[in-house]
C-alpha cells in the first residue's frame, strides 16, 4: 500500500508504541486530470509548499484544508485549458492570501 502526492484519501490510523499507523485507506479523489498537466502539478505545488509554510505544525485549520481541497478540484477541473488555468491560478493565489489571514 502507498499513498500519492495529489490524492485526496480517508484513512484510519491505529496507534503503536512510537507512532500511528496508517491501517487502511480510501481514494475519494485523485485528480487524474490534474497529474496529466505539468502546469497544474506546478500549480498545485505552489499552493502545497505556501500553506505549509503558513500553517503551525499539527495545528487543525479547516477553513484552509477547504480551500485547498477547492483549489486541487478546481486544477483538476481546468487542466487541460491554459487559459482557465493562468485565471484559476492567479485568482486562488489572492484567495490564499485571505485564507491565510493577510
């Protein structure tokens, strides 16, 4: 069993002496659309790697998980068209700036 980067999964984790295991996962999306476009996964590694950055280690944020989750279906959805994508992005990039709290 492994987990892909850009995949949208429920899964269960059962506690063990140094860490928790991941006993079981479920796929609810894993943005085909977006993993056949390198534009999108540049874009999609943009907002990964700035809402790392933003975010306090284990700190719960669900306003943020949200808008990345919209963000993932909104590539996925437009990367195939350029044009949508550039608009998407640059549109999401400000979003991100409200969501993080600036």
């Amino acid at each position: 069993m492994h987990l892909d980067i850009f995949n949208l999964v429920d899964f269960e984790l059962i506690d063990s002496k140094n860490m928790p295991i991941i006993a079981s996962t479920h796929t609810e999306s894993a943005f085909p659309n977006l993993k056949k476009s390198m534009p999108a996964i540049e874009a999609a590694g943009y907002f990964a790697r700035e809402i790392d950055q933003t975010m306090f280690e284990n700190e719960r944020d669900d306003k943020m998980w949200s808008f990345l989750v919209k963000v993932f279906t909104g590539l996925d959805q437009n990367a195939s068209d350029r044009t949508r994508l550039n608009d998407f992005f640059s549109q999401n990039r400000e979003e991100l700036i409200r969501v993080s709290g600036y």
